[in-house]
C-alpha cells in the first residue's frame, strides 16, 4: 500500500480536466478533421462512452498519482513515458475493437504527442488547483 499523493479533490479535478481535455480533443478529431469515425453499433457507442469518460481519465489519474509518488526526475519522467505509452496503445486497442476508427493518414506519433500534451496540461492543471489550495489555507 502507498500513501495517496493527490487529495480528493485534486483528483476530482483532474479527472473532471481530463474529461474535458479528452472530449474537445476528440470532438475536433471527428467532427472538424474527420480523422476518427465512430461507430454506429448501439453497444460501441457505449463503449466509447466507457472509454472516453471513464478508462481515459482513471489512467490519467493513476498516472499522476504515481508520478507525484517518486521523487527523482528521472523516475518522473520513464513513468510518464510509460503512460504515454501506455494510453497510445490503449488507443490503438480501441480502433482494433472498432470502439472508434482512425483513417488512413493516421500517424502514431500523433497519438503519442497528444498524449503527451494531454499529460503536460493535467499535470499545469494539478499544479493550479495545488497553488488555490495552498493559498486558501494561508489565507
């Protein structure tokens, strides 16, 4: 058993961000660059439901919590990477089970630099709501 790094609410938050972030993201893949086709099946529309609001932002969540657990940089930095890749083969898993469809032009360093800027802006985000806290208890 480890101690908890982030407190509830930061968790909330961070979930609640990745939620958002993650839902834009996807949004403009598939209704303004039409890169990513959803599929119509009743039971893929609830797995990408599954996907998008609950798988994605536990492992973002996790992600953060065990990032913030180590102490060294370089520690830090090989646990990101492996969430990076982490979360880009869970993207591709999901286009093998036909949950959504990347097209043709599709390239994995895509997924990887999304990924990246996805973890990067959770963790500015953590490190805000980190600040607020902070600041209301000197308050």
């Amino acid at each position: 058993m480890k101690n908890k790094q982030l407190l509830l609410f930061e968790s909330m938050f961070c979930w609640m961000g990745v939620v958002l972030l993650f839902g834009d993201y996807m949004l403009i893949l598939i209704t303004n660059l039409r890169l990513i086709d959803m599929s119509m099946r009743l039971d893929l529309v609830w797995a990408s439901y599954v996907y998008r609001i609950v798988l994605i932002p536990l492992l973002v969540t996790w992600c953060i919590e065990l990032v913030y657990s180590v102490k060294s940089f370089q520690a830090k930095l090989i646990l990101s990477a492996l969430f990076i890749a982490l979360l880009t083969t869970v993207e591709f898993a999901a286009d093998w089970l036909q949950i959504f469809h990347h097209r043709a032009p599709w390239k994995p360093w895509w997924s990887v630099t999304a990924w990246s800027l996805l973890l990067i802006a959770v963790f500015c985000l953590k490190g805000f709501i980190r600040h607020l806290i902070k600041k209301d208890l000197r308050a």
